[in-house]
C-alpha cells in the first residue's frame, strides 16, 4: 500500500492546493515533533532549511509553528543545500532535519524532505508511523505550554557547510588556473557554491545566483543544462557545473560544450575509486540507468546492483550491501564515503579534485558509449490509468517489440502528475514508435 503523503523523495505539490498549505505544514510539524522527540530524552532539537521559492516564507512559519506546539526547539536556516541540512543535523546532534523544497520541480511547487538524526532520509516504515500521526486528533500531540519550543534563526549555516566540505580534502587543495561556469539554477546552493570555489581559488562565471521567489529552475539548472554547455564555449571555460533547485543534484559539461549526465560521472568515479583502492563494494543505479553504465562496470570488473528510482532507495541498498558509491542519471550521486544523500556541491569538488593535475574535462568524462535512450513524460489526471486494461495491453505490445532490442520502462511519477515512459535501444526508430503505442493507450 501507498503513502499517502509520501512520495518517492517526500511530500510535494502545488502551493496552497492539497498537502502544500499552511495548515497542512501545521500538522505535519506536530506530527514529526511527536514521533521523533519520543527517541531522544535530550534536548529536542529540529533544524530547518530551505530553497528560495517566495511559498517558503508562508510554509515554514506554519512547520515551525506545528514543530514548536509538540515541544520542539528549531534553528532556521534559511538556503542551504539538501545535503547541507543532512550533514547539520547531524553534527548538530538533532533529532530530525526538514528542507523545504519542491526540488527541480517549478515555483509554484513545494514540498519538503524529512531526515532523521543521523542524516539519513527516512524509511517507508518511518514516513507510515509519521502519517498515522499527521491523520490523529491534534490535541493528543500539543504540548503544555511550559514546554513550548523555542526558534532561533542561524545565520551561519552555509559557512558550517563549507567547512564540512572542505575536511574531506587534503588542505593544499585548491583550483588556481581553473575556469569554472557555474549555475545555481537559482536555488539553494547559491551562496555557498559560488563562495566555495572561489575561496579555492577558481575563477567562476556564475549564472542562477539571483533568485527572486520566482526564477527557481526557470530555463537554468541542472534541468536546463544548455546555459552551461553555451557559457562553457563563450567564456572558454574549464568545465560546466550545474545543480537543480535544492542542489542535490549535478549534471556537467565538458570544455568542448557536451553535455555530462550522472551516469558518465558515477563511471569516472567509480574507475577512479577502484583504482586508488577507496571503492566499496560496487555501484548502486537505479532502473533508470544507461545499460551502458552497467556494461562499462561490467568491464572494470566493478559489481553493479539497480533500485527503485529516488536516491533514498539508493542509499538503502549502498547500506545493505556496504557499498560507497551509487546515483541516478539525473545528477542524484551519493558518495557514500563523504555524504548520506545526493549532494551536487560534493561531487562537484570530487570530480574537480580529479581535474586538478591538468587533465581534461572531455577525457575523463566520457567514460563509456551511451545506449540511445529516450524519455517522454505523459500529464494525466490519474496515475494509475497504466493499470488500465487497454493501457496494460499497449504496455504488453511495446514489450513485445523491444523483446531483444532494448528496454521499456512505464513508471508513476512519485512527485508530479506524470507516467513516465523510458525507452532504451540501438534502433531509435524502435523507441519512437514503442513510446508511442504506450502514449497513445494513456492519452
């Protein structure tokens, strides 16, 4: 059985429509602050950041209210990178960190990504016990008013961040000489991206480090990746690096203009891993991951092990398999070794940390041949139209055709409204025209 306000990569939606309104946000407040100050009798602590769309100023004061009524101390945030509330609440010694962000997703989107005190997303079991609790009367969960939480804003959380970013490389480590287009898409790494690799010396054209509430993954970031790929060619950078609206995802280019996804990148990082004997286990991908990432780890002899798409499945199967590395083509890379879920500014520091003894971005990127891949995304009112006779049978056709030649997936969006429909072959000809059976038994 289904969540039901959970998603793939927790709660998101359309502002002040269904889940995305201030009484909702309410109610899950008081609902997280019941369930996790019940394993700590210290101190309870929550901490909360945020990306920049203007729903975050009228959605936050709503959770920190419902936070405070069940007895929850809170520190805001304000922008910071997913990973960078995963890796506080953490060595802030927490109980639990909220980012409130829709992602990739448009403005007028938002959501918002629960943590436990370990940095870790939460589990399936974890987000039912928190609805059961969001679903029950709320009298049984407010607090007495002597023990109210308290909120205090934290104007540092970026710098803390950067620091923790920076230990895990050697302290000589810096980019003098490199040339950097660098695109925020407007979101949450806009302040410390920028200020992080200047700092080591690089030289940054940044674009997206303006946001106004409304401009989040408009036409920028990692969604939108042909501003690098033209600002690369302009400015005769290095390389490209672009993440998406909470900055948990990257996708690159290289100095001739072309584009890098996060299949190419978990390649070179896992060749370069095993090769300086720090690689775990294997790779984690996901059912969205190019067969020729898989055929390419097959070559170097490194194991390779596929999950449901979101990066918490992935990091549920790095734990249980004790690997290091694993992601999705989308720009989601966990590095297992630094980090407990995708962190775009991380892996941009590791990949560039490969580039520093002059190498190319063009030679150490393109590590294996892609398998033609295309991905059509269908709106529909209702997702489960693809358990539908008439679509189940078109599903069934499509696979008969691609039977030797390639793959299909048909898959719910777990975020937005879509079916997602993935077709993957050397005969292009053979996708376009799967697809569209797929596409015309939906519509």
């Amino acid at each position: 059985m289904s969540n039901k306000y959970f998603g793939t990569d927790g709660i998101r939606g359309i502002v002040n429509r269904g889940n995305i309104t201030g009484e909702k946000f309410f109610k899950f407040g008081l609902a997280a602050a019941t369930y996790f100050k019940n394993l700590k009798k210290t101190k309870q602590i929550a901490i909360i950041a945020k990306d920049t769309r203007l729903s975050g100023y009228t959605l936050e004061p709503a959770l920190v209210s419902g936070l405070a009524s069940g007895g929850m101390h809170i520190f805001t945030l304000g922008p910071l990178p997913t990973n960078g509330l995963a890796m506080l609440t953490k060595s802030m010694g927490a109980n639990m960190g909220i980012m409130i962000t829709a992602s990739h997703n448009p403005y007028y989107d938002n959501g918002l990504k629960l943590f436990g005190p370990d940095g870790m997303k939460l589990s399936d079991q974890i987000e039912k016990k928190i609805e059961k609790l969001i679903d029950a009367k709320n009298t049984k969960q407010l607090t007495n008013p002597k023990l109210l939480g308290r909120v205090k804003r934290l104007e540092d959380g970026n710098d803390k961040y950067i620091e923790i970013l920076k230990k895990n490389f050697p302290s000589n480590f810096n980019l003098r000489g490199t040339k950097i287009v660098l695109d925020c898409g407007n979101g949450a790494g806009y302040i410390a991206a920028p200020k992080l690799l200047k700092k080591l010396g690089a030289k940054v054209i940044s674009i997206g480090t303006k946001p106004n509430g409304f401009n989040i993954n408009d036409k920028c970031g990692s969604t939108y990746p042909f501003k690098i790929q033209s600002a690369v060619k302009k400015h005769k950078a290095h390389v490209g690096i672009s993440f998406d609206g909470d900055a948990d995802r990257i996708i690159m280019c290289d100095e001739k203009g072309k584009i890098i996804n996060g299949d190419q990148i978990i390649a070179m990082l896992a060749r370069r891993w095993k090769m300086k004997k720090i690689l775990k286990g294997g790779v984690i991908g996901t059912l969205m991951s190019n067969y020729g990432l898989e055929n390419f780890l097959k070559t170097e002899k490194i194991k390779f092990f596929r999950t449901k798409v979101g990066d918490r499945y992935v990091k549920e199967k790095m734990k249980k398999f004790n690997f290091n590395l694993g992601g999705e083509q989308s720009g989601h890379i966990i590095l297992g070794k630094f980090a407990t879920t995708g962190d775009g500014l991380m892996v941009a520091l590791e990949v560039l940390f490969s580039l520093r003894k002059g190498k190319k971005a063009s030679q150490l990127l393109n590590v294996f041949k892609p398998l033609p891949q295309v991905l059509e995304n269908v709106i529909v009112k209702d997702k489960n139209i693809v358990t539908k006779t008439k679509c189940k049978e078109a599903i069934k056709k499509a696979n008969k055709l691609m039977n030797g030649y390639g793959r299909l997936l048909i898959r719910k969006s777990g975020t937005e409204p879509k079916i997602r429909i993935m077709g993957e072959s050397y005969d292009k000809n053979l996708i376009f025209k799967c697809i569209k059976i797929i596409k015309r038994s939906i519509k």
